[in-house]
C-alpha cells in the first residue's frame, strides 16, 4: 500500500510539529517515514497511519529528530562559511583589492583625528540603526513566506536571519568594546594603529559580504546547495 | 544486536563502501541493505545515519540528487571524487584495524 498525497502533508505537518522548521531537513524525513510506514503495512497491513507513523519515529530514539536537525545545522553553518570565505576572498584579488587598500588608508588615517574614537562610535550607532531596521524587514518577509507556503530551506533561514552569528549583535559588542576602552585612537602609535585600522577594514568587508552580498546572490546560492530548490518552487 | 556500540565507529566507512558498491542510494534505503546484508545483525539507527551522511555531506565527500518520487521527493546520495578516494584509504584502515583486533583477540601460540 502506498502513501497519499494528503497523508504525505500529514507527514510533513508532523515533523514541523516535532521542531523540523526547515523543508530540506523535512523532506528527507517525510520521505524515511514514508518508506518505513509502506514497509510496515506489507507486515502489518491492517494497521492504521497514526499508529505505523508512530511506530516509525519511534525508531529515532528518544530524542526524536533532535540529533538530524543538529548534524543538519552544523552542516549548513560549514557550508555558509564556506560561501562567506568565496565573497570574502575576492576583495583581495584585482579589482576590488584597490577599494580594499582605499578603505584601510580612509581608516587608519581617520584615526589620526582627534576625537576619531566619538565619529566612530557615531558611525557604529548609525550602523547599528540601520541593522535593526534590516533585521525588521527580513523577519517580516521570512514570516509572510511562512504563512503563505511554509518552505523555509535552512540556508534561506541562515542567509535571512542569523547570518552565521555575525549580525548587528556582534556591531554591538564592538561599540561596548570602543565606547568602555576609552581608547585615544589618535595618539595610538603606529604599529597599533596599523592593526586596529586592518580589523575595522577586515570586519567592514565582513559585515558587507554577510548583509548586501549574500542576500542579494540568495537564490543562485539556494540553487547551488539544494537540487530540489527549482523543482519546489518552480523555477 | 547487543554489540551494536562495536559497529558505532565504522559507520561512515560501511556508508561509504555501500556508495561504492551501488553508486547512488537514499537514507531509508541504506539502513534496509544493511539489514539485509547483515542478516539483521547490524541495524542502523536512524538518528545516527542522517547525522553520518550530513557530516560525510559537510566534508565534501558525498554529493546528493534529488528525485521526485510519487508524491514526494527523494535525496539520493553518491561519492564525490573526494569520496571514492576516502572510501579506498577507510577501507584500507579497516582491514589494518580487523588484522590487529585478530591478533589480540586471537593471539598465534610459537614455540619460541
């Protein structure tokens, strides 16, 4: 006996009931308790669907699909550092290394000015603004996409919302960090001064790779990591 | 089945061996042959296969194919180069390990 269409919606309504919000992690479960729920009705044909599904997740142990969704997520993070190392690495081969190299010097001689350390905390607050803002309108799509199809790929989520670790939680740290240092940035001699202005430089390509590239390459990345992705949403 | 914690460490090399043998297999589809080679001696958990392969995945050693089958859609897994080359050096490591375990647990008496 095969599984219906409609029983296979069951099956994906039950592993989202059981914390699996991501539909490449989803479909290869639906499809593993499908298979065993077919293999238990050739033994046991007369049992019903809710009892061979329940006798099948059993099978995953206590911990149900926690131990899946886990090795999936550090899966994915490797494969998003990976995408983040690919964008990262251009901004230092020819052309963009010159915007590199502009962006060091704007910054080391920035913090040659007196007071540079208050701009800077300025220009951090702005920043920061601007990521709230961002991170608003991100959830808001994320959640409309929700209600209307409920395919969340797991890199779509990564790509949209928690960016590797690296969102404006992190800008935050480094505005503690400038404002609670009292750090005189202008007096820094120059060896200091040097590896301060290479990190803001480093982080600045970061933060911009993280929130401008990879969202706006979302849907060739998305093609790339999963072979169903055109197939679901019919491209 | 009461030794199953002695197979634990050889999951990914049984994964990778089956790849070998069958080019391209589904998760559902890996626990049933090895049932099935086994005569049901080894049985692969479900919560511990998924978790091998997206590792194995994650490593750049299986690539993955997805195929809609009937009402729903079905990831097929096969060796990447990469793969096919680790398959060869676990399955050699494997043989260097059942050599030893012989030679401990079944040591050969010399008159000497």
């Amino acid at each position: 006996m095969k599984l219906t269409k409609n029983q296979i919606d069951e099956l994906y309504k039950f592993t989202r009931k059981h914390y699996v919000y991501h539909y490449d992690v989803q479909s290869e479960l639906v499809d593993h308790l499908a298979n065993d729920i077919e293999k238990i009705w050739e033994q046991t044909p007369n049992l019903s669907f809710e009892d061979a599904k329940n006798n099948s997740f059993k099978k995953f142990g206590i911990f149900g699909f926690m131990d899946v969704i886990e090795a999936k997520q550090k899966q994915m993070n490797k494969r998003y550092k990976h995408i983040m190392w690919r964008f990262f690495k251009e901004w230092f081969t020819l052309p963009k290394v010159t915007t590199t190299l502009v962006l060091f010097l704007s910054i080391f001689f920035f913090l040659k000015i007196q007071f540079s350390e208050y701009i800077l905390l300025g220009t951090l607050f702005i920043f920061l603004i601007f990521d709230v803002i961002n991170q608003f309108k991100n959830r808001k799509i994320q959640k409309e996409k929700k209600g209307k199809t409920e395919k969340i790929f797991l890199l779509e989520a990564m790509i949209g919302n928690t960016k590797g670790g690296f969102t404006g939680i992190t800008a935050l740290n480094f505005f503690n960090f400038v404002n609670l240092s009292h750090i005189n940035f202008s007096a820094l001699e120059i060896h200091w001064s040097i590896i301060v202005s290479l990190t803001a430089t480093l982080l600045c390509i970061l933060f911009y790779v993280i929130h401008y590239i990879i969202p706006q390459k979302a849907e060739e990345l998305l093609i790339e990591t999963y072979p169903e992705y055109r197939l679901v949403n019919n491209l | 089945m009461s030794n199953q914690k002695l197979y634990k460490g050889s999951l990914q090399t049984i994964i990778l061996k089956l790849l070998a043998t069958h080019h391209k297999m589904y998760g559902y589809e890996i626990t049933q042959k090895v049932k099935e080679l086994t005569k049901g001696e080894l049985q692969i958990t479900e919560g511990a296969l998924y978790p091998a392969l997206h590792k194995l995945e994650a490593d750049g050693l299986l690539d993955i194919e997805v195929v809609k089958v009937e009402n729903r859609l079905r990831k097929y897994y096969k060796l990447t180069e990469i793969g096919t080359k680790e398959t060869t050096d676990k399955l050699e490591e494997m043989q260097q390990f059942l050599k030893t375990m012989q030679h401990l647990v079944n040591p050969k008496f010399s008159l000497e």
